[in-house]
C-alpha cells in the first residue's frame, strides 16, 4: 500500500522571511500574500522559527498598554509613547521558537497528529538538511480523503485481499460508501481477519471501518470470556 508523504501535498512555493525583517515588512508581506504566518530562515535556508499575525498582535498589544521597553511598575508613571511603537521589532524577537517543523518524508498522519498535538494549522516543511523545503497546512492534509469509493475499494481488494495476505479470499465481500468500509464474509482464521481490518485502516481516504467479518478456527492467543462468546465464529464490530 502506498502512503501518502508530506512532499506528495505540501506547497513547494513557500514565502519566507529573514530574521532581521522588520515588523512593518513581516505585516506588510502577511496582508499582501493573504497569510497568517510565515516561516523565518537563516542566512542558510534553515528554519529557525515562524512568525504569525498572532505574535505580532501580541506586540502591538503590549506596546498600547506600555509604550516602554517593561510594563511599569505601580510606583513608576508610564513612560510617555515612543513615535515607533513597535521597538524596531525584527522577525527574530518576534517570532515563535523553536519553530515546529515536520520532514518532507513524514507521512500525512504524522502531520497531522503533529498538528493535532501542538495546536498550529500549517507546517513549515523540511528537507533532511533542515531547510526548508515547502509548507502543509490542515487543507493539504485532507487531499488524501478524496478518494472515490471505487478507488478504495479497489485498493482493498487488490493491495490487501490479493498481493498482501496470499490467501484464498473469494468468501470476503468489500463495499464502501462515502469513505466507509464494510468487510464481511468469512475467513478461515480469526488472526487474518484482524490483519484485514489493520491494513484496510491505513489506505489513504479511510474513513471508517465496519467490521463483519467471521471466521472458521479462532488462533489468537489469551482467548478469554469475550472469545469463548465468539466461539461460533461471529463478530460484528465498529473499528476506526
């Protein structure tokens, strides 16, 4: 089966920013270009961070609040506005860091479990070197869904049921509806049909799997209460 890469969906055109750019630049480049964040590189191409609108809001909230270089004290009047009231903020004091990168070859779940985990909506991408190679966002992620159901179906019988599992199958039935597959029939051993549900929950616009399959001998081992119940060779479960 062939998993979807991080380099198969990124954008490889990715708008960057050096460390000295100053923060009218960095708001200037984020309007123009329609972004909420940009990654920002060294003088070799490495990603050393990413600044966001966030972080420059941020900012501007401090220095309304106060317009020196430290909040006052409450014994000490706030000093009077200063004209450039961002400090001469560059991307390097402005930005996040360190950046939270993902490799080109990861796979498309690892991004977007990496997504999912520190809370950010894209990506800057990177090449095994650490420059930056291209940027994924939450909407590339979800190119790999739109697969027809006969494309899914068609991995299921092809890539599992005939090249992966080298076994007679002829009795296991495939439909899936809207990203959602359904296996039933019967197979002639319990492991296999575990196996089965396995491979068929990483094919690239699973949804969900339903799981109807039955079996003729249960080879699995700790057999317990919950297998001495399944002894007729019955299950009928929802996996996802």
């Amino acid at each position: 089966m062939h998993h979807v890469t991080v380099k198969e969906v990124m954008t490889c055109q990715v708008i960057s920013t050096g460390e000295n750019t100053c923060f009218k630049d960095i708001a200037e480049t984020l309007l123009t270009h329609a972004l909420s964040a940009l990654p920002v590189v060294d003088d070799d191409g490495h990603v050393v961070g990413v600044v966001s609108e966030a972080d420059l809001l941020r900012r501007q909230e401090r220095w309304e609040r106060f317009p020196g270089e430290h909040p006052p004290s409450p014994a000490t009047p706030p000093p009077k506005p200063r004209a450039d009231r961002t400090g001469g903020e560059v991307a390097r004091t402005l930005m996040s860091t360190p950046a939270v990168t993902i490799s080109k070859d990861a796979s498309v779940a690892a991004a977007g479990r990496l997504m999912h985990d520190k809370a950010v909506k894209r990506l800057p991408v990177v090449d095994e070197h650490g420059h930056l190679a291209g940027i994924v966002s939450r909407c590339d992620l979800l190119k790999v869904f739109i697969r027809s159901d006969r494309e899914i179906e068609h991995e299921v019988r092809v890539e599992v049921l005939t090249r992966s599992l080298w076994m007679d199958t002829s009795r296991v039935q495939v439909t899936v509806k809207d990203g959602v597959v359904t296996l039933s029939g019967r197979m002639t051993l319990r492991a296999d049909t575990r196996i089965t549900l396995w491979m068929t929950r990483q094919i690239n616009g699973v949804v969900d799997v339903i799981d109807e399959l039955t079996w003729d001998r249960d080879n699995t081992p700790h057999r317990g209460t919950r297998d001495a119940e399944h002894a007729n060779g019955k299950s009928r479960q929802r996996t996802g």
